[in-house]
C-alpha cells in the first residue's frame, strides 16, 4: 500500500502533501501490462489524483482527472477517493515511442498537449464540479500546477515521478503538492522557492528510500513543520457483478435483445481493474422481462373518448 503524509508549516502559511505511490502504481502495472511511458503517465495522474482526492471531505466524495491530449495513449483517467485511493485506465496501453531529449520516458509525447486536463469532483451534490484547463506541458505536475494556479487561484508546485526497470515492472513512484495559503509573505514565498531548487527529483527520493514525511519535512525546512494527517491508500476498484448487471440494464430493450439473438450472452469488462462479468442468454431474458414490466408500470392506463 500507499504512504502519505500531510503537513503544514508552523505558521499555518503553507500545506504540503506528500505520497510514496510505489505499490500503487505496480499495482497499475501487474494489472494493465502497459508500455514503461504509459506506466508512467499512468502513474503520475494517480500520485495526483491520490493526493488531490485525499483532500475531499465527504466519505462518499470522489475526484476524478481526465487528460485528453490527443496523443497515442488516447485519454487517460484517474479516479480517487477520500482516503486517496484509486484507480485508473487509459484509451491504449501500448505506446512505443523514442525517449525524449533528456533520454527519459516521453510522457509528453504519449499524452498529448493538444487538449484538455479536466477535474471533476462529485461531493454528493446535484451536479459534479468540472473544472478545465490547456495541457501546458503533458508531463502531467506541470499541468497540475496550471490548473490550481487557473481554475482555483491557488498557488501551487506539484511534483510527479515514476521510474520503470527494464522488465516494465516499477522502481520508484510517488509525488508532492505544495500550496500556499493567501497570508504566506514574500520571505515564506523565497524560503519556499529556495527549499524546491535544492530537492532532487520526486522518484530518486522514493528510491533513495526517503519517506513521505521525510520529503515534506525537506520541502517546509526552516518552517516548523506540523504533521496533519497521515494514511496508506491502495489501488482499488469498486466494480461488481451487480454494477455490471446495472450497466447491461441501462442499455436499450431492442439492444439487449439483439445481443440475445447475436452473442447469446454478454461479458463486461471493468476498464478500471480487467474483471471480467459473464451473463448468459438466461440471465438477458431475465433483464428484458424486468425493463418490459417496469416499463408497463409506468405507462399510463389507455383512455378512450366517446364518439
């Protein structure tokens, strides 16, 4: 599982966040069996999402980040709850493209930048808030911090990381957000600048073996740092038989039948996890039955005038 931390500084000035996501995103690999640069866009969506959704407060509040950049990964998405855990897909899982300039896994080339990072969180309300914003960059933290800065007006350094051996599997995951609440002074800003120009990369902290709490205590040194919270969120997937009967059910009376007629029975495939839900032909015609009779339930009774 997951470690992450949250912190603040003494004087309330700044919040930092802080997560090892190692085990969750191996968990994305054991199940997806991406290529190392999805992996690794994979990866750092759900280090955000994990972080971002770990600050929902409603137990039933979800935050879901959707990148669509028009690259061969096709969309990507990833989707957190309250306690940080998540789950996430992609459009394509096998993206072979040459490493970028830097000999590094080219995020960016198999994101996209010609479209949209959009974050959509549910609270329960009538309606989700959506929030929208240009990719700027396609390496995902950059993306982040554009959209806190655009859509929430609220300062912001996100950083994303995922190193991926040879053999696909993960090194090294995880991510950390900084952000400043409206009182921080011009010192607190410099302190803080100076602190983010001496920290190594994200994912040679976590390989190095630093802890979540250790890389916050870095970010907010000559702060007196406070520690808020802490958990250990997972890779997970509600998905269900019964959802995926749910799914099946929404789906047209005329339609069902047509798959009766044609495939005898259907299989649903969670995009989340790779479960697989099988339903015969019997348990089709069990659903048509109910969707006729539910929809004689509601139709008015038939009214005749007098000639």
């Amino acid at each position: 599982m997951g470690k992450l931390v949250r912190m603040m500084s003494g004087d309330g000035s700044v919040v930092v966040c802080a997560l090892d996501s190692t085990d969750i995103v191996s968990r994305i690999e054991q199940i997806h069996q991406p290529s190392a640069v999805v992996t690794a866009a994979l990866g750092r969506l759900s280090t955000a999402a994990s972080m971002i959704g770990f600050s929902l407060k409603g137990e039933n509040d979800t935050l879901t980040l959707r990148l669509d950049g028009n690259g061969p990964a096709g969309r990507i998405i990833a989707v957190s709850d309250a306690n940080g855990c998540v789950k996430s897909c992609a459009d394509n899982y096998i993206v072979e493209i040459p490493l970028n300039e830097a000999g590094k896994l080219d995020v960016r080339g198999a994101v996209g930048t010609d479209g949209y990072l959009s974050v959509i969180k549910d609270l329960g309300l009538k309606e989700p808030y959506i929030g929208q914003t240009p990719i700027v960059s396609g390496e995902i933290a950059e993306d982040i911090t554009n959209y806190y800065a655009v859509s929430e007006q609220t300062p912001t350094v996100c950083g994303l990381g995922v190193l991926v051996n040879p053999d696909l599997s993960v090194r090294a995951a995880g991510g950390f957000l900084v952000q400043l609440l409206p009182f921080a002074e011009d010192a607190c800003i410099d302190k803080l600048e100076e602190n983010l120009k001496t920290l190594p990369p994200v994912s040679s902290m976590i390989e190095q073996g630093l802890s979540p709490r250790e890389i916050c205590e870095r970010l907010l040194d000559g702060f007196s740092p406070e520690l808020l919270e802490e958990a250990s969120p997972v890779y997970h997937c509600g998905c269900s038989e019964e959802r995926a009967r749910k799914t099946l059910k929404s789906l047209p009376v005329e339609q069902l039948e047509e798959i009766c007629a044609e495939d005898h029975g259907a299989e649903i495939v969670c995009h989340f996890c790779e479960n697989r839900y099988q339903f015969d032909e019997a348990a089709l015609r069990y659903l048509i039955d109910e969707k006729k009779q539910q929809a004689k339930a509601v139709k008015p009774e038939d009214q005749t005038e007098d000639a």
